[in-house]
C-alpha cells in the first residue's frame, strides 16, 4: 500500500455505488449536515478540499442529490478560470438556472444595478435568499471556489454569517482552504485524502468486472489514489488491456490514448478550446481556428464520442478540468501564449467585454502592446468600484507593459495610482507615483500626479508629507482644475495642523478655484476641508454648513454633515438624514458609526454598543478598518459606565494593538483618554491625570472631537489626580467652545459644569442643570445631576436627595450601572432612613433571556413572529446590519443555531410572562 494513501482499519466496510468508492464516511457527514439544516438546526458550510480528481465534484452532487431529495431548494454552480472578471459570476451561475431557480432574472438585475456597492448588494441578496429560505431550507453549492471572482469571494465571505439563523447549507469545493465563510455558522472542513488500495479495488471492479489481475492493481498504484486518473486508466486499461508499457505519467494510458487516435483537426479544435477554458463556446473556438461554427461538427462530434467533450446546450465543456490541463500542457509556451492574444483579439473584434479578453491578455501580452494596455486599462475602470483590487492589479499590469519612456506612461500610472488606492494599497500606490516622479515628468504631469497621490498620504497619516508635496506641486502647476486640487488637497492636510485660520483660508481660496475651474473634485475637496476645519476649530455651525453642502453635492458625504449636526445638539435633523440614506447607503460602515455616535449622545448605550459593533463588523467585510481606534474607545467606555472592566480592559488591549500599528495623532489622543479613565477606576489618579495630560501632546483636548463629550469627566480626573492646572485648562477650553457654540446646550452645559467643578461653585452646577435639561443627552445631565446632589449632600442640603435620584434614575435608565450604583450609595448616605432604600442594580448575566438588552429582546420577538431581518429592521426604523448584530448576539446569550429555536424560546418566555401577570 502507498504510504500516503490512508490505512483501512477503523474506516466504515459499507461501500457507496460506483463513483463514491472510498467516500463513504464523507457522505455520512454530508448527510447528517443536510439532515440537521432542514430539521431546523441553523445555518452550516461544508468544505471539500482536495488536489483535482480527488472527488470533489463527485461528492457534491451527491450531496445536491442528497439535498433534493430531503425538499431543499438548490442553487448549484460552478466557478470558471477565465471568469475572475465577471462580477458575482461564480455563484449567479446557480442562483439564476435550476428547476427553481433561487433568483429570479429581475431580482439579479436589481442586484447588477447596484454592483458596485459591495455590502449593499450582499445585504440584498442575503436578503432575497433569507426570503427564499423561509419555508423551504436552501442548498448553495459552488465548486472550484478557488476560480471564484472577487465578488463571488467577498459575498462567500460574509453570507454564511449574515444567514446563520436561516436553513442554508453552503457546499463549496476548492482545490485549497479559500478562508472565506466569516465567524458563526457551522463549517464542516472535509480534506479528501487518497483512496485506500480496497476502495481502487472496487473502481476497478466496477469498471473491469471480476477478479483483478495483478498487473492492473501495480497500474492502479500509479494514480496515487486519485480516483479520476484511476478512472481514466481503467478507460484505456479496458480499451487495450492491462498488458503493455508502464505508464509515464498518471494520465497517460487513459488520455494520451484517446488524443492519438483523434484526427489532426480534432485535435487543434481541442487545443483551442483548452486556450478559451474548460467552458467555451462553439462560436469562439471557431473564430479562433479561422472556421464557420457549422463546419466543425465532425470535430464536436468526435470529441464528445472519446468523452472529452460535454455539450450542456449552450457551450462546450471538458468533462474535467484535468483534461483540459493535460490538453493544454501539449500546447508549446509559445503557442499558448500565441493563442491567448488571438483569442483576446478575436473577442474584442466579435464585440465582446474587455473583461471577457483581458484573461487572455493577462497571460499573454508583451511590453508595448498597445491594445493589451488599453483593455486592462478599461477593465479595471469598469471593476473598480466592486473588485477593487482587482482593478489595482490590472492597472498595475497595464502600467508594467507601457515602456518606460513612452508618453503614456504618466497617464497609465495615474490610473495604476488611483486604482491603488482605492484598494487600500496606499504604501504601493505612493511608490508606484515616486517612481514616475523620479522620471522628471514634464510640470503640469508633475503636478497631476502629485495631485493623485494626496489620497493615498492622506490615508497613510502623512499629513506633514501632504502639505510639503501639494507646496511644491502648486509652484508648477498651470492647469487651474489641478490647481484647485492641490489647493484643496493643501487645505485638507492644513485641517490636521494647529493654525486652523490659515487652513480655512486655504479652504476658501480652493472652493473659488475650484468654481472658476468648473472641476468637481476640487470642488468636492475643498468644502470637505472647510468643513473638517470648522468641525476641529469647534465652530459647529460652519461645520454644518459645509458638510451640508458637501452633502448636497455628493451624497457619499452623508455622514459628515450627521456627525456635524450632532456636535450642535440637533438630533432630530440628524434621524432625519439618516432616514434619508435610503436603501442604498454609499458608506454604510460609516452610517452606521455615525448612528450609534447619535446613539451614544442619546443614552441608548446598549443600541450604540450594537451599532459600533456592526461598523467594526462592516469595516472588517471590506478589509478597511480605518476606525478601529475610536470604535474601541467607545464600546471601552461605555463597557465602564457599565461596570464591565473586563470587556473595557479587551477593548483597550485591541486599542493598543492598533494604536502602535497606526500612531497618528488623533489615534494617540483617544487612546490615552481610554487608559486615563481605566487607570482612574483603578484608583491610580495621578497616572490618570497624567494621561489626561498627554492627551494634549499635539493638539488641546477639546481640539479632539470624540472626546468633547468627555471634558467634564477629564476636568474631575486632572482635580482627583491633584493637577489643579489641568483641570482649569481644561474648563478654559470648554468655555471657549461654549462661545463659538451660543445654541448648543451641551457645550453651554458642560462649560457651567466643568468650571463649577474647579471652583467649587454649587450655582454654576444648578446653571448647568438647567442649561442641560434643555438639551438633548441624558448623560451630561446625570453627571450634572449627580455632582450637584454631591455637593449638596457635602454641606447638608436636602435638595441632594431629588439631584442625586434624577442621576440615578437617569443612569439606571439607559443602561450606566456602574454609575447607577454609584449614585444608589450616595443616595441611600442622603435618605438614611428606614424603608427609603434604593435597591442595587441586579448584575447583568452574560446568558439566558435576561441576558438580552431591550432591543434584543424587540429582535428576538419579531425574528420569532417571523419577520425577516429587512422587516424587522423596517420596523424598528433601523439597518438591517444593525438587525443582524443584536440577531448574533441573540443567539450566542441563548445558545441557539437558528429560527425554529428562538421562537420556541421566545413562546416559552411569553408564556412565563403571562402566567406571573395571571
């Protein structure tokens, strides 16, 4: 026995029917996961792993079979080689065909409208497919996953997840572990090993019938355990016999003997069509053999008749993919690559997509072909927007062919560094632009390309890099729509600096430039620089209104003008414009993010926690996760108001983490407020005051506008940590910012409230209680509330009693127990009196139905009654994203796996419910 073929001891004698021999215990497992998927157990992925031959195909459509028969509905595809340009290729070509097919032609084509918003449109299908999978479970089967394009990819990434709690079996195939299926769902890894030497016995059987000579088992043993290369050595073992010369290689008594005995022409016609794929189309091999389609018959004919060839109605396919290869290896280097150009040539003549050619290109220009760099060129605009860095790729390779000192070089480049960046690649995009530049291009492509790489030094945080190149770049410049670019690219890096006046001048004198130029880049970044301006010099209302009209402009801005009218306090125009972001948000991580910001100021902190745990969940879908840091800064402090210093010490160990991996400044400033307020908790007030501190290293702590929210709570860290300077600093600014700010109640607010905490001031406290039960944050006010009842217990006043209860009411309401709890000791100091207790918050437990929060617990009950993650998102006026967080974290508090288990669960608490009413 080969000693890497597996020992038969332990291994189940039952043999499958021909076909499956040596696959039974993997068919087991199969069966028991369609099994437990249509009994209601949740969502799955099987994972079939294995070199070619092996199996795979086989067993999955056994496993399609399998699945049929027990009622589901199956959407079974097939990725292709040459596809990777084709958007959601790989798994439309199952959704679409089928008895029942999943999608119907209008449900794609609404998806195809939308294709370049990636989590919008696998929102939408998972949408479609939750939809299908509601009374019928659902079987998505896709082989050869390793050939799947990049949508296909990223959808295959983040659907298995999204649909955890449906009936939806996903069965993939690949040649190697394509780590695609996101956390959550049940996944099932079968690696195919080689056949036993008695499972080969049995093909071989089944193929030669009685006992086996000893010769055909020494043959066998040649396959190394592949079932198809046995296969086909069994084809030409029955065809010759089993006498004769040892075979070469694997393949070669099934296949080499076949091809010799096919005509010439045969022969060619199957060349070419192993150069188009292992699918093609009759039309195209014959416009690459230089023939009509109808003249070439007696080669179909003859390919099909030596099994080669399947027709499935529409195109040829070979019957594996192995075949293909072994054709296409006979073909010389130099012929393939030949072919692939005449094919892409051909394609492009007969009217086709440059996506349909550029597979051909990629494996067969030379430097200098124009056309070659052309079509990638167009290739990746059309996919960038959806496969970004496959439009990278491609316009990288464009570039590689263009030689060095051709004129269009700089053009190409540009493209190769937009393209770049839009892939999150900005390190490679910037040196691909300095190896132009190096170049010594003529000035106004100096200036162009300058221009193209701000986005990308904005992203890499070289700020001081981006104001230094758009200097020089402006001294060169003739073209006035890149002037107004690099104006406003210079006034974006200004933002970031501490003379903000002089960025707002920038910022003006771009937006004017970029009117008179009529260039709508410019114009776009320049009022975002206005408007990132006004909001860091804590002017509010000009952020507004630039964001606004940034916003107008382009709707992508969308939450920047939210985020905007937060910091004014006007919370209703912001649910408004939410509403507003319709069913096809541009940047929904984004959105999200600004949601639960609202979230926060509204004192759903539960609500906030979910939608900034979606955001980081989105960020992470699109491998962009820009906003990490803040994220976990606030999920940490809201873990502390909480009490929960174990979940705020795992979000400050993230924080580092990422903080050292992207150190700019803002990052640095709100990870050193996260360490001061733990550090402070911890009893270690000096070290907090101290990281109060640095927080100002680079600019002043109001500057940083996630932590204004946060100054009065910073004012009393610097008092308890003695650094009675700090905290005046500190009151100073908030009283500035109050200034600019006239109509904003918070910043008026927490101005009376943090000078009143430096000067001891108990009128100032009761100012800021009344300027604060004005606005729209419960938080400022429970703060306001509980050092007022504080400082009214302190000199024995009863009034302390109704300060300190609305705090703790307050606190208690939205969810801050720790502070609630705090409060409850204090107030219990001021009644003292028996029977006018104030009970301790119940702790909170991590499982069970008590455990969900009451938004949960309103996802749970419309999950139960059926509602799909849309409606019921519809109905709580939320994302659905937003729906499918509190869904996961349902499931894991009650340790569920699907629908049918929640419901039951959901009934059963009702049930409870009202027999303690009755």
């Amino acid at each position: 026995m080969s000693p890497d073929r597996p020992d038969e001891r332990g291994v189940s004698t039952g043999l499958s029917r021909p076909g499956l021999r040596g696959r039974e215990a993997e068919l087991e497992q199969l069966r028991a996961l369609v099994e437990a998927v249509r009994d209601g157990e949740g969502g799955a992925v099987a994972l079939l792993l294995g070199e070619p031959g092996i199996g795979k195909t086989a067993l999955l459509q056994e496993a399609v079979s399998l699945a049929r028969a027990r009622g589901f509905l199956v959407s079974h595809g097939c990725a292709e080689e040459l596809h990777e340009l084709a958007p959601l290729a790989s798994l439309a070509s199952g959704l679409l065909h089928g008895d029942r097919p999943l999608l119907s032609g209008a449900d794609f084509a609404d998806l195809a409208g939308h294709h370049d918003q990636r989590i919008w449109l696998v929102e939408r299908l998972a949408q479609l497919i939750e939809e299908r999978s509601a009374g019928t479970p659902v079987l998505i089967a896709v082989d050869d996953v390793q050939w799947a394009d990049p949508l296909s990819r990223f959808a295959l990434s983040v659907l298995p997840a999204r649909l955890l709690s449906s009936p939806v079996l996903w069965l993939l195939t690949s040649r190697e572990d394509p780590e695609l299926y996101g956390q959550g769902p049940l996944t099932m890894t079968l690696p195919l090993r080689p056949l036993s030497e008695s499972a080969l016995a049995e093909l071989a059987r089944d193929a030669l019938g009685g006992d086996l000579p000893a010769q055909v088992e020494e043959l066998l043993d040649g396959a190394g355990g592949n079932p198809f290369l046995a296969a086909e050595m069994l084809s030409g073992i029955a065809a010759t016999g089993a006498d004769g010369p040892e075979p070469p290689e694997r393949l070669v008594l099934g296949l080499r003997g076949r091809l010799a005995d096919l005509r010439p022409d045969t022969l060619h016609f199957l060349r070419i069509g192993s150069v188009l794929g292992r699918a093609f189309s009759l039309a195209d091999a014959a416009a690459l053999c230089g023939r009509p389609a109808s003249g070439l018959s007696a080669e179909v004919d003859e390919a099909i008749a030596a099994a080669l060839l399947h027709d499935d109605g529409e195109r040829l396919l070979f019957r594996h993919d192995l075949l293909r290869q072994a054709v296409y290896a006979d073909l010389a280097p130099s012929v393939r690559r030949a072919l692939h150009r005449e094919a892409a040539s051909r394609l492009v003549a007969a009217g086709r997509s440059s996506g349909d050619a550029v597979p051909h290109l990629l494996k067969s220009a030379e430097p200098g072909d124009m056309e070659a760099i052309a079509l990638l060129g167009t290739a990746a605009e059309d996919v960038i927007a959806v496969m970004p860095d496959l439009a990278a790729d491609l316009a990288v390779r464009a570039l590689e062919l263009v030689p060095t000192r051709a004129p269009t070089a700089y053009d190409v480049g540009e493209r190769a560094i937009v393209a770049l960046t839009r892939a999150g690649r900005y390190t490679q995009a910037r040196d691909t632009g300095d190896v132009l530049l190096a170049r010594q291009p003529p000035l106004d492509v100096f200036a162009r390309l300058q221009s193209a790489l701000g986005d990308a030094l904005w992203h890499l945080d070289d700020v001081h890099e981006l104001t230094r190149r758009t200097t020089t770049a402006l001294a060169a410049v003739t073209d006035p729509a890149i002037r107004a670019r690099l104006t406003a690219r210079h006034a974006l890096a200004r933002s970031r600096g501490s003379d903000l006046g002089a960025a707002r001048e920038t910022g003006e004198r771009a937006l004017a430039e970029a009117e008179r130029a009529g260039d709508r880049e410019a114009r776009v970044l320049a009022l975002w620089g206005l408007g990132e301006t006004a909001l860091n010099a804590g002017d509010c209302a000009a952020a507004v209104e630039h964001h606004t009209a940034l916003s107008v402009f382009d709707s992508a801005f969308l939450p920047e003008e939210a985020v905007a009218l937060i910091h004014m306090d006007d919370f209703d125009a912001v649910r408004r414009l939410l509403r507003t972001a319709g069913d096809v948000p541009l940047r929904p991580a984004m959105l999200i993010w600004t949601q639960g910001t609202l979230n926060m100021g509204l004192g759903l902190l539960d609500d906030a926690d979910a939608d900034f745990v979606t955001a980081e969940r989105l960020e992470a879908d699109l491998h962009v996760p820009g906003n990490l840091v803040n994220i976990r800064v606030n999920r940490g402090l809201l873990a502390m108001l909480r009490g929960d210093r174990e979940a705020a010490r795992e979000h400050l160990d993230v924080v580092r983490t990422t903080v050292a991996d992207r150190p700019n400044t803002g990052n640095h400033a709100t990870h050193r407020y996260f360490e001061a307020v733990v550090a402070d908790a911890d009893g270690d007030h000096a070290a907090a005051a101290e990281l109060v501190r640095s927080v100002q290293r680079d600019h002043p702590f109001l500057r940083w506008r996630l932590l204004r929210p946060h100054v009065v709570q910073a004012v009393g860290i610097a008092l308890r940590g003695g650094d009675r300077k700090l905290a005046e600093d500190l009151a100073a600014q908030a009283a500035a910012h109050a200034t600019r700010n006239p109509t904003v109640p918070t910043a008026q607010g927490t101005a009376a409230h943090a000078s009143a905490l430096v000067n001891a001031d108990h009128g100032l406290l009761e100012r800021a209680l009344g300027i604060l039960l004005n606005g729209p944050r419960p938080m400022p006010l429970a703060a306001a509330s509980a050092d007022l009842g504080r400082a009214l217990l302190t000199s024995g006043d009863a009034a302390a009693t109704a300060a300190l209860t609305r705090a703790h009411d307050i606190y208690a309401r939205t969810g801050a127990d720790a502070e609630a709890d705090r409060v409850r000791a204090e107030l219990e100091r001021a009644t003292r009196r028996p029977g006018r207790r104030t009970g301790r918050l119940r702790p909170r437990t991590d499982q069970g139905w008590d455990a969900l929060t009451a938004s949960e617990r309103k996802v749970a009950r419309l999950i139960a009654a059926g509602h799909t993650n849309r409606s019921a998102a519809e109905t709580l006026v939320v994302s659905p994203h937003t729906v499918n967080t509190h869904l996961a974290s349902i499931f894991r508090k009650l340790a569920v796996r699907s629908r049918v288990h929640l419901a039951r669960i959901v009934l059963a608490e009702d049930d409870a419910g009202a027999a303690i009413d009755g």
